[in-house]
C-alpha cells in the first residue's frame, strides 16, 4: 500500500460525507424559502405590487448567466485550464455584484419602502434574504478564487470549487421561484 | 493563573463582552454620524450587540478558527487531545474535535441550564401559593414563565445533543462525527445562546411566554428581541447538529451493519435530526421576522396599514401567520425533544429483561413513522386561533393518527418485558418511571387534540400538565436512565445505588402528584401563564400540592447531582460492562480510549438477541492480526 492511495481513500471519504452534508444543507435551507413563498402567497395572495419589470428581467438575465460562467469555471479546472478557471471566478463575482446592484439601487430605491404593509415587508424580505446569499456566494468565490490562485486545487481534488459551484447554482435557483413570484404571478395592484 | 486565561471557555466569554459592546458602539456611532438623535437607543444597540456578541463569542473560544484558516489557504490537521502542555481538564472548557469530549459538554451545559430554568419554576411556584401577588410583580412573573419554557427547551435540546453525541458514533463503531469541526460549533454557539436568554431576564424582561406571539411580542419590553436572538441562535445548533448526525449514520456505518441491524437509539437519533434539520428553519425565519419588523417596521404580522401602505393598496399583515411557522417548527419541536428518550427506553429495556425487543423494525419504523407525521399536525395548536375551519378536522385527525405509531412502542416495550428475567436497578426503575409518565402524557393528549373538548381545555393547566408528563416521560425520565445507565462508561467509576434510587422514587412521586394536580387544576378552570387566581375557583389547595411536588422534584435532582458528582471523583472503579450488555461500546475498556475502536466492526449477528445462547451481536477485530 502506498502512502498516496491512503491519502486518495481518505479524500474520497470526506469527499462523499461532504457531499451529502452540502446536500442535506441544501434541503434544510429549501425549508427556510419554502417558507419565505409560503408568507409571499399568504399575505399577497393573488396579488402583486407594482414593480419595475425591466430591472427584473434584467436582474434575472445577468444571476442566469453567471451560473454559466460559474459552471465554465468548474469545468476549466477539471480540464487543467488555470486562468479560464480563474477568470471566470472573477466574472462570476461582478455578474453577482451586477445583481445585487441591480436589486438594492433600483428595486430597494424604488417607491415602495420596507414599512409599508405587507407589500414593503414581504418585498424586502424576500429580496433581502436572498441578497444575504448572493453575498455568501460572492464572499465563497473570492476565497476559492484566492485560493486557486494560490495552486491549491487540483483537476482531480477540488472539494472547495465543487461546493462553491453548487452553492452559486443553488442561490441561484432560489431567484428562479422568487423571481415569478415577485414579478408575474398574480395582479398588479397600483 | 495562565491556565485560566487559555480556556476556551474564559476567552469566549471575553469575547462576548467586547462583541457585544462593539455592536452597541456601532450603532451608536452610526447613529451619531448621521445625525440621529437620541443617540442611544437601547433595542437596535442590544440586538446588533447580541448579535455581534455571539460571534464574538465563537471567535474567542476558537470555534471558527480552522475555517478561518482554511478559507486563507492554511492547512487544518485534525488534533487529539488536550491542548498542548495543558493538563487534560481542560479539554473540556475549550474547543474540542472529540465527539466524547462534545458529548459530556452538551450534557453538563444542559444540566447547568436546567438548573436555571428549575430555579425559575420554583421561584414562581412560591408565588403560586396563595391568591393575590406576594413576591413578584405581575410583569417579573411572566417573564419568568416565559423564560422557563424556553431555558428549559434549550436544557432538553443540549440534553438529546449529549446522548447523541456521545451514543451514536461508540453504537455504529465509527471513529467520531462525520464534521467534527462543526460538531463543536453547534455545542458553542449554544453557550452564548443561553446567556443571551439568560440577559434578556435581566434588561427588561419579555411577557410572551415561550410562543412569542404577536401583536403582543412586538409591544413586549427590551428582553423579547433578545429571546428571539437566542431561540434563533440555538436553532442554528439544531440545524447543523440534525445535518451532522444524518451524514454520520448514512457514511460512517462499518459494511456490515445494515439499517436494520442498527442499534434502536440510531433510529431514534436519525427521527430526531431529519425534524431538527428540517423545521428549524421555519421558526428561525418567524423569530428573524419578528426583530425585522420590531426594528425595521416590516409589518408581517401587523394587520394595521400606515398611511404609505394605503396608497400603495398592500393587504395587511397577519398574526395568525406567525402561528403557523411558529408551530411548523414547535410542534415537531416536541419530537425532537421525546424520540432520543423513546430511543432510549427501547435501548435498555431488552438489556434488563434478558430478553430480544419485541418488533424490532416496528420500533424502527415507528420513529421515522412519528418524525414524517410530526410534520402534519402542527395546527392543532391553533384550534382557536381564528384560522379557517375548513383546516380544523384534517389537523385533528392528522394528530390522533400519531398515537399509532407511539403505540406501537408501548406494545413493543410490553411484549419486551413479557416473561423477561427483569432486574431492577436504578436505569431500569427510570425506564419504567418514563413509560407510566409518558403514558399519563398519550392519555391526557387526545382530549386536548379533539376539537370540540380543546374549547374549553386550550390555554387551561390541562395543557400545562400535558407536556410536562410528555416531556418528563420522553425526555427527563429517560435522560436520567441513561445517565445512570452509561455513567461507568463515561467516567469508568459506579455511582451509589442506594441514592439513584432515593433520587428515582422521590422524582417519580414527586412528578406524579404535580402532574395530577395540574391536570385537576385546569379542568377547575385555572388559566395557565396566570400570576394570580381567585380564590374562588378552589384551586388553591392544588396549587400548595403542585409547589410542594415541585420541590422534591428539584431535591431529588440535586441527590442525583451530588451523586454523580462524588461517584465520578471517589468511587469504586466500574467493570467492563456491568450490564450485560451486547453493544459495543461495552466491550471497550471504561472510561473509553481517545480512539474508540482499534479497528472497524464486524456484525454478525442481530443486536439484541438477549438470551439466545451462541448469538454474538458485533465482533472487535484487534488491530494487526490480520484474516
């Protein structure tokens, strides 16, 4: 038995434990937007405040395509490619801050203010937590990146980018629901 | 001196301090640069101080500090033992990967916790004894009430994370937790969690009791923000103790234990954290909404509209919304709290009836059966809340429904004792203790999930006397069965029979007569969260009863204290495995090694075929002697 192929094994080990927990993590928080959409639909019901619909779009538009570069930054390292995989970390980083600027200028500047009724508190609420995310999501690629920078992962063992992948694409699929939910379902009231 | 200053313990407390004045600076501060006057406003300054004091907190002790090097690309090896050149006490007040170092921590956290919150109840059952206020003020009442019910939530919950840390990985033979880095953060953020809870007695007080509803806990003073900050927090040790128990169980099992050759505590453990990972979150987000909308003015729960809000047209908010995700998570909440113990019931009772338990997989089944359908009734609770009828019937039977799978564990723990060669030392006397009192608890249940009797039981002592039998039968009796029941394997010493006995008849007398007394007292009409009562009503002699029951409880605990604590220090030395018993972690020498197991386990058998003569459960391969 050679010393590499213990250290191989116990990879794969911790690799697998890993995956579950990131996993079962993923469902637990599931539970925490299920219930942010189950206040959204029991407060608003069928209907919505009026939102500026560009700025969404356009939101939404940019959050899609940094899950592509997130993913083009996954598959770079597998295939060795070090400064795709690294400059597509960065462009996922301003995609993520193009977001966030896109919801906290024009969606938090709009006219509708957190105190007012149900509509500010669900509105802020909703946008806020998964704002919270987007800014874990960005804190997580800038130390994979810095890391990666630094050599320390390998096309095979790369636990760290893995998760960092799939935490963007999870936060990602969150607006997928929030989006719809904010902006088209139901009426707009005015 | 210097030994002092290292503990963990000591610099996480620093910590807190100076975090939770840095919060205060903050927002001071900020407040200053913009111009805002007055200057000081005690709520935001408490809850971004509680805040940043919990984080201050888990950096002082040394919780987050392997993440914060691996995130800066430095290598974290696992470490054993004591500190370097610290003796080996002090593992204890630091943080520790061990999950038997986390495990004692969890369960001497708990204890002192629900020493404060025993405290409480006796300081407010003297007030009890009589009509008309003697003692206390109506408003210092109900915040010890209040702060009862949630200390001694955060008491049971550090309590099943004692036994499960300790119990789960020594009984699937696996080296420690699949995160041991996070298994101790969720012990430590427990700590700053309690005092927080602890604080908010003191700068205000909250008179919500532990449900926290609105509209009356965004009017409440200064100590409810507080309160939710520390249910909040204790909830994040939930979630990631749940996710950390799960991952164990399904990775770390050697080849050869199937599911179903599992010991019967693992189910129970794996029940408990699929609800505490999953519906945790939901009362952390209505605790999270509650301060938004205390300091932000987020009206989800306020049905009133400013005068912006009219002109937008928004609906208003809903306090009956707060019910619902309130008890998504405190219904389950009580599984949480009653399935490790049910565990543990079904875990010694073969080992003292000499006997296989009756229906193994039943059992199994029965707790994820009891966890999936704890999800599904949480409404019960708001039969009279003024939400819909229409959702009054499905919830009424969704929660009868649950006595199916309980009673399949009664019938099981029966037919366990059928005929068995019982022996009764002090773990068996609380095993049996816990089944007659979780008993009481099915009985008096169904009444209070029936709709039409509800009306007139909800918010009575009916309910009171309740969950105190579910909770001393599912949780108080069997967490000291298993106290006594694996002392000589944590400390490799006997504790004194004579006075685990003592502590077991006065605990269960004790318990019997308080528990009858409250249900007496709330059929009389007795309101509970009340500080005073007419005398009218009759209920006065009851309540002499209750308080004086409250107080053998108490000193049977504190026997039970001393004992455990003398044992420990000067006691005979225990023998391997005093019990008989076929699980691994007996056949290990006591107090168990640093690494538990020289090599993995090998099943072979079926785990609790008591008296079968040539049955063998798990066979230890000595490390080096090879097939």
């Amino acid at each position: 038995m050679s010393g590499s192929t213990a250290v191989h094994g116990e990879y794969r080990a911790a690799l697998r434990n890993n995956r579950l927990g990131l996993w079962l993590f993923f469902l637990s928080e599931s539970f925490l937007f299920i219930g942010i959409l189950v206040t959204r639909f029991y407060l608003w019901g069928n209907t919505r405040p009026e939102l500026n619909q560009l700025n969404g779009l356009l939101v939404t538009i940019v959050l899609l395509l940094s899950s592509f570069t997130m993913n083009r930054a996954e598959t770079a390292l597998v295939q060795n490619d070090r400064k795709t995989f690294l400059n597509s970390l960065l462009v996922t980083v301003v995609l993520g801050l193009l977001f966030l600027a896109g919801v906290i200028v024009f969606e938090w500047g709009g006219h509708i203010r957190p105190s007012d009724g149900a509509y500010g508190a669900v509105l802020f609420g909703m946008t806020g937590m998964h704002a919270l995310h987007v800014v874990s999501g960005i804190v997580f690629i800038l130390i994979v990146w810095n890391n990666g920078r630094r050599g320390l992962y390998s096309s095979e063992q790369h636990w760290g980018v893995e998760a960092c992948a799939i935490w963007w694409h999870y936060v990602d699929l969150v607006w997928v629901f929030f989006y719809p939910a904010l902006y088209l379902m139901g009426q707009a009231i005015r | 001196m210097r030994t002092f200053f290292k503990l963990g313990f000591v610099r996480g407390l620093l910590g807190q301090v100076l975090g939770t004045l840095l919060g205060m600076g903050l927002v001071t501060g900020m407040r200053a640069a913009f111009g805002y006057s007055p200057l000081w406003l005690a709520e935001p300054a408490w809850v971004i101080g509680g805040l940043l004091g919990t984080v201050g907190f888990m950096v002082g002790v040394g919780a987050l500090t392997d993440w914060a090097k691996w995130a800066g690309g430095l290598a974290t090896p696992m470490h054993h033992g004591a500190p370097a050149g610290q003796p080996e006490w002090t593992r204890y007040f630091a943080v520790d990967l061990s999950h038997k170092v986390i495990g004692v921590q969890y369960t001497v956290w708990g204890i002192f916790v629900l020493l404060v919150g025993g405290l409480l109840a006796g300081l407010f059952r003297v007030e009890l004894l009589q009509p008309g206020m003697q003692y206390f003020t109506t408003d210092r009442y109900n915040t010890m009430i209040s702060a009862h019910g949630i200390i001694m939530i955060a008491a049971i919950l550090l309590g099943v994370g004692g036994m499960i840390n300790y119990l789960v990985p020594l009984m699937i033979g696996a080296s420690d937790m699949a995160f041991p880095r996070l298994n101790a953060f969720g012990f430590w953020i427990n700590v700053p969690a309690s005092l927080l809870l602890i604080t908010a007695m003191f700068v205000g007080g909250w008179d919500t009791g532990w449900t926290a509803y609105p509209p009356n806990s965004l009017r409440t003073a200064l100590g409810g923000p507080l309160f939710f900050l520390g249910f909040y927090t204790i909830g994040i040790s939930s979630i990631v103790g749940g996710l950390n128990l799960l991952v164990t169980v399904f990775t770390m099992r050697p080849p050869s234990m199937n599911l179903f050759r599992m010991p019967i505590f693992v189910w129970a453990a794996v029940g408990t954290s699929i609800l505490q990972l999953l519906a945790t979150q939901l009362v952390g987000l209505a605790m999270l909404m509650l301060i938004v909308e205390r300091s932000l003015g987020m009206g989800f729960f306020t049905p009133v509209l400013n005068e912006a809000a009219k002109a937008l047209n928004s609906p208003p908010g809903d306090p009956v919304l707060f019910q619902h995700l309130f008890w998504f998570y405190s219904h389950p909440a009580v599984y949480v709290f009653v399935l490790p113990g049910l565990g543990i019931i079904s875990e010694l009772l073969p080992v003292f009836a000499r006997k296989p338990l009756f229906g193994y997989k039943w059992i199994a089944l029965s707790s994820i059966g009891i966890a999936f359908l704890g999800f599904l009734v949480w409404a019960h609770h708001m039969f009279t809340s003024g939400m819909s009828n229409y959702l009054r019937l499905p919830f009424m039977y969704a929660t009868l429904i649950i006595a199916v799978p309980t009673g399949v564990k009664f019938f099981s723990w029966l037919g366990t004792l059928w005929g068995g060669k019982l022996t009764y030392p002090t773990p068996m006397l609380f095993v049996l203790g816990a089944i007659s009192v979780f008993l009481l608890g099915g009985l008096t249940g169904p009444p209070a999930a029936t709709i039409t009797t509800d009306l007139y039981l909800h918010d009575t002592y009916w309910v009171v006397g309740h969950f105190h039998q579910t909770f001393f039968g599912g949780f108080m009796f069997p967490f000291f069965a298993a106290m006594y029941y694996w002392f000589p394997k944590v400390t490799g010493r006997k504790y004194n029979e004579a006075l685990g006995k003592l502590h077991f008849w006065l605990m269960v007398a004790g318990f019997w007569v308080m528990s009858l007394g409250q249900i007496w007292a709330g059929l009389r009409g007795m309101r509970r969260r009340i500080a005073d009562y007419d005398p009218a009503l009759g209920v006065q002699n009851i309540q002499i009863g209750i308080t004086v029951a409250a107080f053998v409880i108490a000193f049977s605990i504190l026997i039970a204290l001393y004992n455990f604590i003398v044992s420990a220090r000067s006691a005979e030395v225990a023998e391997r495995n005093p019990w008989r018993s076929r699980s691994p972690e007996w056949q290990i020498p006591s107090p168990i090694p640093e690494h538990s197991y020289a090599a993995p386990l090998a099943v072979v058998g079926e785990p609790y075929d008591y008296g079968l003569p040539g049955s063998v459960y798990v066979r230890m391969e000595l490390a080096g002697a090879g097939d």
